[in-house]
C-alpha cells in the first residue's frame, strides 16, 4: 500500500498543461452538477468528495516542495473556480422549476409511450428506454443503416419515393454485401381496402429483393401498421413515426429506442405474427 501512494505521489503529472486540468475539472463541476440529486445524491457526494480533495489536498500532497501558498493560488484556487462554477450553475439549473417541469413532460411522455406499447410488448413495462423526437427520426434510420452488422429489420406502414430512392437501395446493398440480412414489412391498409405505397419505390424494392440471394434479402407485402426497426436483435425502436414513407419528422412523431433483449424477443415475436399473417 505505501509502495503504491508513493508511486502516485512520485508520478510526473502534466503540470505545465495546467490550463487543460482546469477545463476538465470545469467538465467534472458540469457533469456533477448534473446529476439529480433525489437519485443520485450518494454518488454525487462521492465524487464532489473526490474532486474536491484532488484540488484542496492531493496538489498539496504531490508538490509538498514548492510553497503552500504558491500552490494554492496557482494551481489549486483557479482549477477549484473552474470546477466550483459549473458546479453551482449546473446544480441550481437541475433544482430550477424549469428543469423539474421539463422532467417532469419528459416522465409523462415516457408512461405514455409506455402504456402504448407495452400491451403488445409486455417486457416493455420495466424496460429502460430512450425517447426519439422528431427529425430525430431521420438520423436513428441512418444510424441503423451504418450500424447493422448482421441484419436489419424495418417495418413500416407504407413506402414513398421520398424515402425508397436509388441512394437508399444503394445503402442496403452495401449492407447485404457485407453479410447484413434485410428484412423489410410494409402494406398499411385503411378501411377501404387501399393501399397508399407508392408504385416506384415497390417496384424499387421488388428489384432489389431479385437481384439478391433468397435468404439475404426478404420484401414482405402484408398489411401492417408496425413501425419499427430492429438493429442485429441489439436494439429496437417503435413508435409513431414510418421508416420508409417520410424523409421529414413532425415534432409529434415519437418513437422509444430500447437495447432491452426481452422487450426485443416481443418485437420479433410481433414481426413473425405480421409476416405470418396472424
């Protein structure tokens, strides 16, 4: 144990960067300061604890042969404001009634989207989930398109040209051609028996489902309502928004994203009975 403290009291830390410690402490005051205190109170004090003796105790300790008051007003009184100030900032920003407020939509929007779902994807009631708004939307489909490793699973109530072009066939053929299987359900139906895909993009993904070994590439015509995708059965999202139909989001349009793997084995479970037609 004395081996070690010496070796850490002995380690020639980058002094002369001194501006850079100050920043990342300022980073550390912000990100503690973040932290909610009703859940998060113990490790929020333990890492003030910590901070806070690095500043005031441990440069002491580590440059014991330079004066105590030169220390503390060149190293230890300014990276002690740069941690402080965010700190304060950031804390009084997380008790605000504005934050409390916004939290608070944020929960409600969260049981909401909960209680939706959860019918129909039962480990969906204890499963942690991220909210996606929005255009949002828009960069998760891209993501899911530089993600995939393994397969990709896209579910939408209808196609549009605004999304199904000749750029996006490209992207999923690059994704088959490094080993990805695609999957994609579409065919809303409204009560009158119409469909609203467009003609182009069907013809698009018929093509692009012949041009491509059986197994590698499924295109499923069933009527549906789903909207969701299914990253390498890593993640899911499933929500209000069309995958394959809109290029734009209105602010409305929700969706949760969750890497929950019982909630995922129910989206699956979900696609199967579609693509079954039960």
């Amino acid at each position: 144990m004395d081996s070690y403290l010496s070796v850490i009291l002995t380690t020639d830390l980058p002094i002369l960067n001194k501006e850079l410690w100050w920043i990342l402490f300022g980073i550390f005051g912000l990100i503690i300061g973040m932290l909610p205190a009703e859940k998060t109170l113990y490790l929020k004090r333990v890492l003030l604890i910590l901070c806070l003796g690095w500043i005031i105790i441990y440069l002491q300790v580590r440059y014991n042969y330079r004066n105590p008051i030169e220390i503390f007003f060149e190293l230890s009184l300014p990276q002690l404001l740069f941690f402080l100030i965010p700190y304060r900032l950031a804390d009084y920003f997380v008790k605000s009634e504005l934050f409390k407020t916004r939290l608070k939509i944020r929960e409600d929007l969260e049981f909401k989207l909960r209680k939706e779902y959860e019918v129909k994807f039962p480990n969906l009631s204890k499963a942690p989930i991220e909210i996606i708004e929005g255009i949002d939307h828009v960069s998760e489909r891209d993501k899911a398109l530089n993600n995939a490793t393994k397969s990709l699973i896209i579910a939408s109530g209808w196609v549009s040209k605004f999304v199904i072009k000749k750029d996006f066939i490209a992207k999923l053929q690059g994704l088959v051609d490094n080993g990805v299987k695609i999957r994609i359900i579409y065919g809303y139906e409204d009560n009158r028996g119409f469909h609203s895909s467009d003609n182009t993009s069907m013809i698009l993904l018929k093509e692009f489902q012949k041009s491509n070994k059986e197994g590698d590439v499924k295109i499923l015509f069933k009527a549906n309502h789903s909207k969701i995708i299914v990253v390498d059965d890593k993640y899911a999202l499933v929500g209000s928004y069309n995958w394959l139909s809109n290029n734009k989001a209105k602010n409305e349009e929700r969706s949760l994203k969750t890497y929950d793997k019982g909630v995922i084995i129910d989206i699956n479970k979900s696609i199967r009975d579609i693509a079954n037609n039960k």
